[in-house]
C-alpha cells in the first residue's frame, strides 16, 4: 500500500493508517513522511491548551466550525493521556465534537501521549505533518490538560492559545515560570463565570510586568469566550488572523519554522540513535542488568552511556542529562 | 431509648458471649467471609444489639407516622388505608396498541397508568427524524402529536385514572396534550391527576434524554411547577429519580443522596422564580429503585425520608408537613435482572417489593422477568402484576405501619445511610451546588466509581450473582418475546405527513411563533405550549423553538 | 518494524441512536483501557454514519457499539456495511446490550462478529478482541 500516495490522492483511510504507523513508530511510516515532505509548509498551526476543564475541546469545536464557514479544511488531533501503568487510554474529546464528525472538511484524530510528557504524544509533530501534507489549511492541536506543563506544543505549533477558567484559585499567581510565556493568545473561557474580570486583570498586570522585563512585539490579546454557547469565537478567530499575520510580517514565522525543523533533525537523529542502542547492542535483558550495575553501585550512569555510545562508534564526553531513554 | 445500666449489662453480657459460646465456635468453624457487605458495599456486622443505637432517641428520630420527620411512612395509616397504587410502566408500538395495554392492565386491577414514551419523543424528535431511525414505537409508544395522545387515552376517563408520564426535558409539551385532551372529554383541569417525570438533573447525570442546556431546561421545569400550582392542583409536578442513578451503578446512599441534592436544585430554582416553598413543595414527588438487599433498601428508604423533611424544614423553612413529605413510587431494579434463567428474576422481583412495601412507598411497578431480554410479554407483565399484589394482599408487610422500626440492625443501617447522605450533600454545597457539582462532573464520576467496583466484584467472585457467576447453566433461549413490528416507522412516519399536511398552517404557524416569543421572554411558556399542541405542532417541532432559542446540550464525558 | 505485540488496538465505543444507558459502555471504555488498548469514546447520539466515519479517521481495529433500546437490527448491520463500503472489511465489529437470542445468528450473518449479552464477564470480551483483532 501506498500511504503517501493516498494521502495526496485525498484518502482519509491511508492518512489514519500513516498516522498509525507514526504512533507505532513503525519504520514504513518514514519512507512516506520523506515523500509527502515536498508537499507540506502549507498548513498553519493552532495548539490549545490550559488546564482540565477549562474548555479545551468545546473550544476546538467552536473554532472549527467558525473557520468551516470560511470554507477552511481543518485537522484535529486532540491528545489525551495514556495510563502509565497500563498503556491504555480512554479519548473522550470527540464526545464534544459530534457536529464535526460528518464533514468531510474535518479530519479529527485522538492521540494518546504513550509515556510521552510535555502535553502531546510523540508522533504529534508527524501527524502534524501529514495532514499539513492531506491539504488541511488549519491544523489544531488540543493538548493534554494534565496540569501546566504543557509546553512542547509551541515547538510544533504557530499559534498557541492558553485557554484559562475563572473560579479556579490564584491562576495567574500560581502558575509555573514560562506558561504565561508560551500564550501567543489568553481566552479566558466562562467568561460568564464570577471572576473573569479579574482574571483578566490579573493577566494585564502580570503581562505588563513582563514588558519590562522582556522586549515583546506581539502583546498577546485576552478573548472572552462562552465556549459552549458560541460566545466569543468570532473574536478568537480573528486574534488568530492577526497573530499570523504578525508572525508572516515580522519574519517571525520563517524562523520559528526553521527553529523548528533544526529541532526535528535533532530529535531524529536521537531517536535513531536510541533505537539503534536498543535494537543492536543492549536487549532489554542485558540493559535491566545495566541498570542493576548502576543501582549496586558498581558503575554509574555517565560511564555507562559513554561505553553505550562507543559501541555505536561514537566517542564523546557526557556532560549533561538527556541521551539515553 | 435505653437506661445506661441496661446498656452496661448487655455490653458486658456481649462480651462474655464474644469470649466464650461465640470464640469456641470460631475456632473451630471461622465466618464464610472476613467480611460482609450490602450490595452497596457497606460493611455490615456480625450482630446488631442495642448496644449500635445507644443514644437513639425515638421521638428525634421515629416519631409518628404522617408526622414529621416522617421516618415511619408519610400517612397516619399507611397501607391499613389504602394500598400503594399499582403502577406498570407500559408502552410500545403505535398509540392503539399501548391504548390496548393500558385497558387489559386497568381490567386486572392496576390503579394507575404510567405511560412510556419511545426515545424520540423523550429526546425531543419526531418519528420522521433521521435519529429516530430504528427506534420509532421501540421501547414506548410513539406519540408525535395530540392525535397520538388522543389515541392513547381513547376510552380512559381522564378523572378517573392517575397518569404518570416518563417525560422529562419536553414534559412541558405531554402534559400539555394530555391537558388538552382532558378538556375535549370535559373534564376540568382541578379533576385531573398524574405525575410526569420533568427530571432533566438526572437525565444530564445518567439516563441521556437530554435536550436543553442546564439552565433553560430547568426554566421549562420550573414554568411547569408553576402552572400546576395555579391550574392543575392535583397533578405531581415532578418525580425526582434516583432510579436511573441507581441503574447507572450507584449505591443505595448515592441513590438517595444525589436525588435529594436534585430535588434540592429544584427547590431553590422555584425559590428563586418567587414560589413560596409551601405553595409548590407538596406537588414534589420522588421515584426510587428497590434493588434485592430487602433491609438495606427499607433503611434507604427511612433515612430518605428523614433526611428530606429536615432539608425541607430547616433549609427551606417549609411550613406545610406536606412540603416536608418524601412520596415516592418506586420501579424494581432493573439492572438486577439477568438474562440468564430468567425465571430467576421473578423471585428478585418479589423480594423488592416486598422491600418496597416494607419502606413505605406511594406507589410501585414491579419488572418483568423477560425485561434483560426483550420488552415485557403480555404473561410476564402479568406474573410482575401479580407479584406486588401477593406482596399486598399476601404477605403480611401491609398489615402495621413500617414494622421493622426498632431493629436495632435496620435502625443502625437507617442512621448511617442517612450520615452517608449528609455527607455527600455537604459535599456538593462545598462543591457550589448540585449543578455545579454536576458540571464538574463530579456527581457522574462518583457513580461510575461505584459501578466500576461492583463489576470488579461480580468478576472476581467476591459477590455473587445467582445465574452470573454462580449456578450457573445452559438453558435453551427465551423464545415467547415480544417483537416490534418494524413496520411501525412507517406508519407513524405517515401519519405525520398527513398531520402536516392537513392542520391549519396559519394557525399552527401563529401558535408556533407565539411560543418563540413566550420562549424568549420570563413569561410561563404552559399557555402558549398548550395553544401549540392544539394547533397540531409536533413534539418535535415545537422543541426545534426550543433548540433554537435556548441552544443544545452537549454532555460532558466522565470515563 | 515494531511487532504486533507493540502495537496499541485501537478500540471505538459508541452508543447507537437515542438510548441513554451508557453504564455498560462507560464501564467497557475503562475496562478495555485497563486492558492496554486505546480506546475512543464516542458519547452518545451516534447514527452509523458518524460511527463509521470515526472508524475511518481514529484507523480503529475495533468497533463495539451497545444497544438496550432494541435497535440492533437496524444499526448493527448497517454499521457493517457501511464499513465494507469504506474498504474496511478487516475492522472487528462487535455488539452489546439487550439482544434477544434469536437474533443473533442474523447479526453474525451480517458480519458482526460477536454479541456480548448481560452478565458477560468483561475479561470474555478483552480475550475475544484480542484473539480476533487483525493486524496491521
């Protein structure tokens, strides 16, 4: 079977079997990314995240459907996680977004995380590019809502938009040093709720503050939104526009794209390498016992990769963490 | 209720006996279990004595039947008076066949009706509707229009029998019909009497027939509540459900916990609507299961009465000793049926209504024993018929007033039934309330936690299910089942056509029109929904006002 | 190539039609997690249309759809042929809820692969999708 070839045909059948190929990391998966390669660039990038309950899908059904009335393809890959003592999960996100399911502008695809952290699943950034290469005009990713750190979604996409809900404690004041970083777009959703004028005043302050310390170009907007009565969409999907513009004036959209892509020949070469290590010198057999050397103390674990990268023909220093999975 | 000598006799006289006659024996012969639960998975003792209700005090917590706080039954006499009404839910096919039904029930001695309506109308759709495909006259009648409703009532004097519905977010829009039609048989609106469910809480936490968002669907609710009050005296405005709760997976004090925190969201909207509680509380009625577990249900059942006048007098300042009433009818469970040997659930059905009477219910349906299979057959309908009345005329329970009052078992159940239901009441205040609680999802997750239990229970042989995973045999399939005609989608799509295209269009247009306005407004929508089904609006037009005006529900998803 | 053993089945539960009784697919959605698959839930209100076209976007091994309002005639078969109408003969299709046991071996000629009745040990259901799904 031809997957790329199908996908470029417009088969939603041969792009759902690619991306399952990409979430089983299956080598055939590659060969097709190289050939649909030619074919992307075209697609812009929305990720949504904020934290459980905050409207996160409704959202995405929402925007959807206000970018369909302007005739926009749209893909959707919403992530939710795996369990990470059974490897299961239930995706519950297309409970929200039944009116999309029969259009066929609409490609909707629920992704498990599979142990991956950082709010998306590992073969998001592929499948990202597979439906780039399908012909959707607006890809959307919907991100974890584990907590806050979900912040690997602005290496893959172009727009981030923080959702945020009112009557959930000090958001702002509690929030992790870098999330309020990564909102190119706050909503606060509910805005219907107690509150919501002082979130956004609290969002207003704590941006202000950060002028100072930082020189930022783009101000990102605050959108209220009431997800599920349509409330506020209109607005958010022009906020969109003019964060894509910004990134297409400035030249900021070139370099994030070529950040990006810097970042991918990386993470391919390490997860190459790592298979290599895995398939080729250490069974899982012999790196349990690795590991046990190193918990007995009779080796430790900078060594232990140096020796590891030997094998493969690498000689080098360990200097910081990362490496080996 | 004890003196504390006496008290301190028999603790001393249990602890002789736990060192002595009972330790030799479980020395020798340890307990089948380590231990024991109720279905709900309570931990249940090896002895009750008066030792577990010390400090009861009868008065505080019994009292008087027909006398608050209603622990011991709502009326003075209870079943010396009068029996509780005999009620099986029936309905299927077209209209003339459930019209049927209901007559031979009424010749065997039923005293009620209870009407089931097929999905499409309970979700608001009409029988031509590409998601009433498939389920048109399925698991009750199709009723589309007043002419379906004429149909199903021909020949049953409205003044004469009670009628409850199940009907929930569109119960504005039934009761409406059955209202109009009453008036076509002359009889007044004072002289009619039923119940219709206008549950739509529960129906966003687990039974699905939903159709409006929370808010607009509780004002449809509250202009129902308010109606009756001014036009229709004798009609129960709303059957607040535990059953569905209880079916979804949840325990006996969740059933009764989440109900009461229902009925406490419907309290406070018609509060907030301006209703004086006295005015409208005693027309508030409830519906529960009765699973098999006979003394944890009649425990369920007290403690939910206790605890509902209390609410009702100290959160709401109620006055009347009716607004503090817990009535209830009461269906026996029906996920406690099997599919396997099937003759098995008639005896299930006969200890839950046995439980149920034990309790102290208003009214009740008895299952049939062939409902894990297919829709009751006209024999099981009437074995399940039979059942309660053997309960009533047979078994002794009707004969004192809640004649397990001072079992010091059943009263230790009732006092922590009734604990467990505080709890959860407190925390769903904390939580802002039974709505919120509800969009937290949290109301759903802790249902489906306690089903969730209960199945790892069935499966890993902990508690046993005669037929499931114990006796277990191979039987020939039921054959005798009763079957749809598959025909009926036609039918009832046809007959649509030939409503639509012969009523009044100007008229059905006005009425139409009148009601997106009324909608709009804080105006009582009854009069106007009343004028619409007159004028020959479908159920499923009208709601499509609704739709528009009020938006959809889409639920949330708690797995 | 990973083996089979690493692959996640893919499992769509879905609620045909109008029914509400979402306790038995709820609680089927946890188990088969449990079990390691992934398993999409659809919510309720589902025609065969938009099972299908979830099927063809979520590339399911497995559909089981659960039924109690007695439309298993109608929906069961039509999801089925809908699928072979997409090119998806190779998706394990299987039912639940109540079904009266004469119907049975009409669904199964229709393609449906299994019926679960109530009272079905859920372990039943995980071994049988196991055993029968296909491969990739």
């Amino acid at each position: 079977m031809e997957l790329a070839e199908g996908i470029l045909d417009g088969s939603v059948k041969s792009l759902a079997r690619l991306i399952s190929w990409l979430e089983d990391d299956d080598e055939r998966a590659y060969e097709e990314m190289r050939k649909l390669y030619p074919h992307t660039g075209n697609a812009y990038v929305i990720g949504i995240t904020g934290s459980p309950g905050a409207g996160k899908s409704t959202l995405t059904d929402k925007l959807t459907q206000a970018l369909r009335k302007e005739e926009c393809t749209v893909g959707i890959i919403a992530v939710d996680p795996s369990s990470p003592f059974t490897g299961g999960a239930v995706l519950g996100d297309r409970v929200r977004m039944s009116k999309l399911c029969l259009d066929p502008g609409v490609y909707i695809r629920s992704m498990a995380t599979r142990g991956h952290l950082g709010g998306v699943a590992k073969a998001t950034n592929d499948a990202v590019r597979a439906l780039d290469a399908f012909g959707k005009d607006i890809i959307i990713i919907e991100t974890v809502g584990v907590g806050q750190d979900e912040i690997d979604v602005i290496k893959i996409v172009d727009t981030t938009i923080l959702v945020l809900v009112p009557g959930m404690g000090d958001v702002i004041q509690s929030m992790k040093a870098g999330v309020m970083e990564i909102a190119d777009i706050f909503v606060i959703n509910k805005a219907d709720h107690p509150g919501a004028d002082q979130l956004e005043t609290e969002i207003q302050i704590r941006l202000e503050q950060d002028k100072h310390t930082k020189s930022r170009a783009w101000v990102p907007p605050v959108v209220k939104t009431i997800a599920v009565e349509g409330k506020g969409i209109e607005e958010l999907k022009e906020a969109v526009k003019n964060h894509r513009k910004y990134l297409e004036k400035s030249g900021e959209l070139e370099q994030k794209r070529k950040r990006r892509v810097k970042e991918e020949i990386l993470s391919l070469v390490e997860n190459a390498l790592i298979k290599i290590l895995q398939e080729k010198f250490v069974s899982k057999d012999s790196f349990d016992r690795v590991v046990e050397d190193i918990i007995s103390g009779n080796n430790d674990p900078y060594t232990t990769a140096k020796e590891l990268l030997k094998r493969i023909g690498v000689d080098v220093t360990i200097q910081q963490e990362g490496g080996i999975k | 209720m004890f003196d504390k000598e006496k008290i301190n006799d028999i603790k001393k006289k249990r602890e002789e006996w736990e060192s002595s006659t009972l330790k030799k024996v479980l020395d020798r012969f340890p307990e089948r279990k380590k231990k024991f639960t109720t279905i709900s998975g309570t931990e249940v003792e090896r002895l009750y004595s008066p030792l577990d209700i010390e400090d009861f005090d009868y008065n505080e917590k019994l009292g008087f039947p027909g006398e608050y706080p209603f622990t011991r039954g709502v009326q003075p006499t209870m079943y010396r008076g009068r029996l509780w009404t005999m009620r099986q839910y029936a309905g299927f096919g077209t209209a003339e066949e459930t019209n049927k039904r209901f007559k031979y029930l009424l010749e065997q001695g039923q005293t009620g009706l209870s009407v089931a309506f097929h999905l499409p109308t309970q979700a608001g759709y009409d029988s031509d509707h590409p998601l009433s495909m498939g389920e048109v006259g399925k698991v009750g009648v199709a009723v589309d229009s007043i002419e379906d409703m004429k149909v199903l009532f021909d020949g049953i004097p409205l003044d004469k029998v009670t009628t409850s519905m199940t009907i929930n977010a569109p119960a504005t829009v039934l009761l409406a019909m059955y209202l109009a039609i009453a008036e076509e048989q002359g009889v007044p609106f004072d002289k009619v009497g039923g119940t219709v469910q206008n549950d739509v809480l529960k129906e966003i936490i687990c039974r699905g027939q939903y159709i409006f968002p929370p808010q607009p669907t509780m004002r449809l609710t509250v202009d129902l509540i308010e109606y009756c009050y001014e036009h229709v005296p004798r009609w129960n405005t709303i059957s607040i459900s535990g059953y569905h709760i209880r079916e979804a997976g949840s325990t006996a004090a969740q059933e009764m916990a989440f109900t009461i925190a229902d009925g406490i969201a419907y309290v406070q909207a018609c509060i907030e609507r301006g209703l004086a509680v006295d005015s409208f509380a005693p027309r508030l009625s409830f519906f529960f299961n009765a699973f098999t577990n006979v003394l944890e249900e009649v425990a369920k059942f007290r403690a939910g009465r206790r605890y509902w006048a209390k609410i009702m007098k100290e959160r709401f300042g109620a006055k009347n000793p009716k607004s503090m009433m817990m009535r209830y009818h009461v269906q026996t469970g029906g996920v406690t049926l099997t599919a396997q040997q099937p003759l098995n659930n008639i005896v299930r059905v006969a200890l839950q209504a046995y439980a149920t009477a034990l309790g102290g219910a208003q009214s009740l349906h008895t299952n049939s024993y062939d409902e894990a299979l297919c829709l009751p057959t006209e024999q099981a309908v009437t074995v399940a018929l039979r059942t309660q009345q053997i309960v009533a005329e047979e078994s002794g329970a009707t004969e004192t007033i809640d004649p397990l009052a001072g079992s010091y078992y059943v009263e230790a159940l009732t006092d922590k039934i009734e604990a467990q239901i505080d709890e959860y009441i407190k925390k769903i205040d904390e939580l802002g309330g039974t709505l919120k609680a509800i969009e937290l999802g949290y109301i759903q997750k802790e249902i489906q936690e306690s089903a969730y239990r209960f199945q790892k229970e069935i499966e890993s042989g902990e508690r046993i299910y005669v037929g499931i995973n114990k006796y277990v045999m191979e039987e020939p399939p039921l054959t005798n089942i009763l079957k749809v005609d598959p025909k009926i989608g036609e039918m009832q799509v046809e007959r649509l056509k030939k409503l639509r295209a012969e009523r009044d269009q100007k008229k059905w247009k006005e009425a139409l029109d009148n009601l997106r306005e009324v909608s709009k407004s804080d105006e009582n929508v009854m009069p106007a929904v009343i004028e619409a089904v007159k004028a020959r609006a479908t159920v499923g037009e009208i709601c499509d006002v609704w739709r528009d005006v009020y938006g959809e529900y889409r639920p949330k998803e708690f797995v | 190539m990973s083996s089979d053993k690493d692959r996640k089945i893919k499992v769509i539960v879905a609620k045909p039609g109008l029914d509400g009784h979402d306790r038995g697919a709820k609680l089927l959605a946890r188990i088969f997690a449990e079990a390691g698959m992934e398993v999409i839930y659809t919510g309720l209100r589902q025609t065969p249309e938009m099972i299908v076209q979830t099927a063809i976007q979520e590339d399911a091994d497995v559909v089981g759809i659960s039924s109690l309002s007695g439309v298993h005639n109608y929906f069961f078969p039509k999801v089925v042929e809908l699928l072979r109408q997409n090119g998806m003969d190779d998706v394990l299709v299987v039912g639940g809820g109540i079904i009266p046991a004469e119907d049975i071996p009409k669904l199964k000629e229709a393609g449906v692969a299994e019926i679960f009745g109530p009272g079905t040990p859920t372990q039943k259901i995980v071994d049988f999708i196991k055993e029968n799904v296909r491969r990739k």
